[in-house]
C-alpha cells in the first residue's frame, strides 16, 4: 500500500470518536503523541478525525450572524481620501445590538467593550498609516461555533460543523490588536484546550485558514509537495472566501475551497481540477496561538494524469518521495510551524514518526 493511499484513496478505518470522549487521538498512537506535543508548534488540536474525514463528514454553513465593529467616525474622512468607495459597518454584535455587551460575560473578558472603544482608534490608525495599504473592507468569514458532532449529534462519528459568522477587515485588525493587548498578559484564551471553550472566544475567531497537502501520484511512488511562504509550507494556504458559498444556500462547499485555493497557488484554471471530490479529505481542526486562528488540515491527491500542474513546483525541488527520509530532510530545512505541524500529524496517521 502507498504512503498515502489509505489516506487519500480507501475507505476510512475505524471512525473517531467525538471530542468530549478524547479519543480520537489515543494518547499512545502516534497521532496521539503528535497532540501531545503540539506546545512546539504553539498550536492546540480542537479535533483530530482518525484516520480523515471524509468530504461529506464536514459541514460549513453560515450561521445568518455578523459581527462588526465602525471604523471611527473622526477617521472615516481619512479612510476615503483613500478610498471613496470605502465600505463601513455600524457596530453590531452577535445579538443583533451595537452594545457588545454579549462578549464580556462569554469570554470572561469583562473590560472588552472599552478595549473595543480603544483598538478601534488604533488599528484605524494603524491602517491609514500603512504606506502601502489597500484600503478595502472586504467581508471576511469568522467561526461563530465550532460543532465537534457535525450534524449528526452522535459521538463516535467523524463529523465536523463549523458555523460561520460574517465580518469584514477592519473588525478583523480591531481583534488582531485587542489579541496582541491580551496576548502579552498570558490570558485564559490562550489555555483553552477543546472547541467549547474555544467557542467562548468566537469574536476573535476572524479567521479561518485550511492548510492542504497534496500528493501526486508516480511511476516511482507517491510524492507530496510542498508550499513555500517564506519557509516550506503545506502546499497551499488560504481563507473561506465568497466564491465558496454554494448558490441558494447558507452552505459553503469544502471541495471548492480546496481546488480554488490549489488553482490559485498554481496559477492555472480551476476546471483543471474538476472531479477531484473522491480525492479531499480532512484530517485536524486547530487554534494558532500565535495570533488565534482556526486552521483547518486536509489533503488532495492528484493521479498520473494531472502530475504536470505541479511541475512548476517540482523544478524547484518542492515535491518529494512520500518517505520518512525525504520528509525528514524537508523539514530539517525549517519550515512554519503550522506547516511542521500539518506534516507530522499526517505521517503519524500512517505510521511515520517525524519527531
């Protein structure tokens, strides 16, 4: 059997259990080992389907919920000098009203709502001092709430609902540099272990990313390529975008998601990846610490036939033999964190230790 073609190819093996039972990650597997270790990457786990997911077992939909903060009324004259066309939301939160006053208790952080009045200023400032800023609030999707049960409530099952909240850009910098503030002070936030008590925090949550591997099928193997982002990387990183909402619906389409974001790192026509569905899985939610993101991990596999979309990268020397020498090379290389992190815990769902 190929490195991958459990991963990517057969059936699941047995499912995972939900996240209050903990056991989706045995603590003696490997993958379990990987959680257990995961301070290295200033990572923490919220869900680890064992071995994946499959494309159905998770569900995005949007939650009918925004969440914004207004730039301030002051600066407005200067955000469109820049840009006339310059979009701007009235304050509203979770409830529907402008006060905000839902987050506090939630949270536990009780001084949020002047720590919202004060980084509104700032990350305004910040962004009109930019010297070369785009000055476009552009929607952004956060996660309201983090389902470990999916849709179908049973433990036990490998399923995933993520609910989605709208926003836009700059209430995404006002929580970036509320985040920053908090950060420093070594918060409650930053020790929460499980996607409920994550939840409590969903106001920072702006954020979502998923981190794709993808693999390449070859006369001499499977191959995985890598991703460059200053240092090696999953082979591509990007956020849930509008062009992933399926049309009539509230639901985003997962697969879509992966083969823009692939499409896009590879600069080529996303038909080019059509009926790739059979060939996604999902394997680990998980909150970046480092500036409290939710990353989502998954995998494409690509046959024989379409290997030449990845030539570009090949020549660079970034796809490699799926095998724990070759991947233990490209990561004595130094890669991001998250990216580490991706790579380990999917070699330890086949039995590779990278440690």
């Amino acid at each position: 059997m190929g490195f991958f073609n459990k991963l990517f190819g057969g059936a699941s093996a047995k499912p995972a259990q939900a996240e209050s039972e903990r056991k989706s990650a045995a603590p003696g597997s490997l993958l379990g080992k990987i959680k257990a270790d995961e301070q290295r990457w200033n990572v923490t786990s919220l869900t680890n389907a064992d071995p994946h997911y499959e494309l159905g077992d998770i569900v995005i939909v949007h939650s009918d919920r925004d969440f914004y903060v207004d730039f301030p009324e002051n600066l407005k004259p200067a955000v469109l000098a820049k840009n006339p066309n310059f979009i701007f939301h009235h304050d509203k939160s979770f409830d529907g009203f402008h006060y905000y006053s839902d987050i506090p208790m939630r949270s536990g952080i009780y001084d949020l709502v002047e720590r919202i009045d004060k980084h509104r200023v700032l990350a305004a400032q910040e962004w009109l001092a930019e010297s070369n800023g785009e000055y476009i609030n552009r929607r952004r999707w956060g996660v309201l709430h983090i389902n470990p049960y999916g849709t179908t409530g049973r433990a036990g099952h490998n399923a995933l609902e993520l609910q989605m909240y709208e926003t836009d850009e700059f209430t995404h910098r006002v929580f970036r540099s509320i985040f920053r503030e908090l950060q420093a002070g070594d918060p409650d936030m930053l020790k929460m272990k499980t996607a409920t008590e994550v939840n409590r925090y969903n106001a920072f949550l702006t954020d979502i990313k998923v981190h794709t591997w993808v693999t390449v099928s070859s006369a001499q193997g499977e191959q995985l390529v890598f991703g460059q982002r200053g240092k090696l990387d999953v082979t591509l990183c990007d956020e849930l975008s509008d062009a992933d909402r399926i049309e009539g619906t509230l639901k985003f389409s997962f697969a879509n998601w992966l083969t823009r974001c692939l499409a896009k790192e590879l600069v080529i026509n996303q038909d080019a990846l059509a009926g790739l569905e059979g060939n996604i899985k999902g394997y680990d939610l998980f909150l970046d610490k480092s500036d409290y993101t939710i990353g989502l991990t998954a995998g494409i596999s690509l046959d024989q036939g379409r290997a030449s979309v990845v030539q570009p990268l090949a020549s660079q020397g970034r796809v490699v033999p799926c095998t724990k020498p070759e991947l233990g090379r490209m990561m004595q290389q130094g890669m991001t964190a998250t990216g580490e992190y991706a790579l380990q815990a999917l070699a330890a769902r086949n039995g590779i230790d990278l440690r």
